[in-house]
C-alpha cells in the first residue's frame, strides 16, 4: 500500500516541487487547499501532476478543518507549507501572517497529537528567523533575531515544532530554509520579479526595473533541490531540525548582474533603486551553513546561483512571448 502524504501549501512553489518528489517515488499525495476565487494551481499544471493529487478544502487558521484533512488523508507524513509567504505583506497583514504561519503549525501539531500520533511532521521554518544576524554563518546553533511579522510568526511555528516533539515524542523536524527560487516562483519575490522584468525589458514590452535595497545579501539555491531535504528529514529516526542552504551568498546587485547578462543586457542601465521598496527593518545578509545537513542527511545543494536564474530568465522569455 502506497504511503499517503498531506502537504499543506501544495499549490505553492514548495508544494508542487514536493508533490512531484512524493509521487515520482508512489507516495499517495493529498493537497491541503483554502478556497480562493481566483487559480491557484498553475504549478501543479506546470509540473503536469494537477490532476494526481487529491485536494481536500481546508485553512491552516481553521482548525476543524485541518483536524478533517488529517483523519481523511490518514497521512504517514504531514508537509506543512502553507503560509503567508511574503515578507513585504507581513506588515500590512501581521495578525493574518500571525494566524497562519504561526497559530496554522499548533493546528497541524494538535491534530497529529489527537487523531495521528504515528504520523512524521515537517515545518518549514525560514531563515527570516535570523534576521539580524548574531553569527557570520548560520547554522542550528544561531541565536534568532527576526525582523519582520513573517520571521516572528515563523519563529513561533518552529519553536511550537520543537515544544511538541519533546513535549509529546512526536516525529517533528523543521528545515530552516534560506532563499530557495525556482521558475515556479511568486511575482512578488525579488528573483523573479527581476527574470520577468528581464523577459519584459529584452522583448520590449517594459523599459525599467524598480528595486529596494539591491545591496541586500542572500543565500539563494533552487526549490527543486530543497524539497529532497524535506523529504530526507522525515525518513531519519530521529526527528531534528537542519539548516538549508548552498553555504554561499550574493547581494541583489549580483542576481540582476547575472539576470540581464543571459539576455545580453547591462542591468545598470534598467535597474532604479526605489526608496519605496525599502523594507522598515531590513535584513542585510543571510548566509547558511548546511552542513549537518550534508553529514546527516547526506544533502547538498546542486544547482548553482548562475544555473537557477539563467533557468528562471529561460522560463519567463517564454512565458511573455506568449502574452
């Protein structure tokens, strides 16, 4: 009998990477999904695994309904995905990111407390957790410093992540993701806000490209490459909690660089720094350590900064040639 698997977030761009993983190994997927008006399942349609996946309706701030999705799905493995992602909006919407991304995980764990306790939970912590960084690498080990809505509500998701596992024995492991992208990224995300200004800028349909504070460092590796971590955490004996990363960081300046040189563009001359994109509290420079990651999980990144967005800028050239 094929394993069952419940993401939450499963029409997102970690989502859809890791319903793919699941199925292509037999893996039973079901997608936790909250009823929206508009289409949110054009990755799952990218991917071409849309109609694989059984959806049940449901909202981590709900929690009679997540309790419904984990008695329906009887999962081995439970991926909690579902957030609000966006840093930027955390401070236009702070109860909501609160709500989801924070109250959502106590949802999920309280529900594998009372009706599944055999089943391997998975939080997708962030590196927005560090925020003001207390160590030029880091790793599990780093003090947190959050600096933003998003880094605080994530920071009580994953520390109610640690509180059940030792409180209840239960199988959680949280994965501190630093900055992963993918050509199934948001628009709303700087990465691929710059490749889909890069597609616009080459084939003349837009002439600039407004950013925030392009000085910005990040450890950026592909979504694709992530969710095998994910998946590894759950298929160890003991539940933990890893960092994530490629152990290498570039600034915004250097992605916009590489980004418009694949087209044979110079980014300096469509690149405007917009003070109105600048965050209340930034944070100037994440940079993981994976390495208990590789020692334990035996996981490293493979694709490069350069591989990831010359794929990104690929993809979006054909999405807006066909606009």
């Amino acid at each position: 009998m094929n394993k069952h698997a419940l993401i939450t977030g499963v029409t997102g761009q970690d989502g859809a990477y890791l319903a793919k993983l699941l199925l292509d190994k037999g893996y039973k997927v079901y997608g936790l999904v909250a009823r929206r008006s508009s289409d949110t399942s054009w990755r799952l349609r990218e991917l071409d695994i849309a109609n694989d996946i059984e959806f049940i309706e449901g909202d981590l701030a709900d929690a009679c309904s997540v309790q419904r999705a984990v008695i329906k799905s009887r999962p081995a493995e439970i991926y909690n995905l579902g957030a609000q992602s966006f840093v930027g909006s955390s401070w236009d919407q702070p109860v909501t990111t609160g709500i989801v991304d924070g109250l959502g995980v106590t949802h999920v764990l309280e529900a594998i407390r009372q009706f599944s306790p055999e089943t391997r939970f998975y939080q997708a912590s962030t590196s927005e957790m560090f925020g003001l960084i207390q160590a030029e690498r880091q790793d599990e080990s780093t003090p947190f410093y959050p600096r933003s809505p998003y880094g605080v509500a994530k920071l009580y998701g994953h520390w109610i992540t640690v509180n059940y596992r030792e409180s209840f024995n239960l199988h959680a492991s949280s994965g501190i993701l630093f900055n992963h992208e993918s050509p199934l990224r948001g628009i709303e995300f700087v990465t691929r806000k710059v490749t889909d200004a890069v597609a616009r800028i080459k084939l003349g349909k837009q002439r600039e490209l407004r950013l925030g504070n392009i000085d910005a460092k990040r450890d950026w590796g592909f979504a694709g490459d992530y969710v095998e971590a994910m998946w590894l955490m759950l298929q160890q004996n003991q539940a933990d909690d890893y960092v994530v990363a490629t152990g290498q960081t570039a600034t915004v300046r250097d992605m916009c660089s590489l980004a418009f040189e694949q087209v044979g563009l110079n980014y300096e001359d469509h690149v405007i720094v917009d003070p109105r994109f600048f965050r209340p509290a930034e944070v100037d420079v994440l940079l993981g350590n994976p390495s208990k990651a590789r020692r334990q999980l035996d996981w490293s990144a493979r694709t490069s900064l350069a591989e990831l967005i010359a794929m990104m800028v690929e993809a979006d050239l054909r999405r807006v040639s066909k606009e």
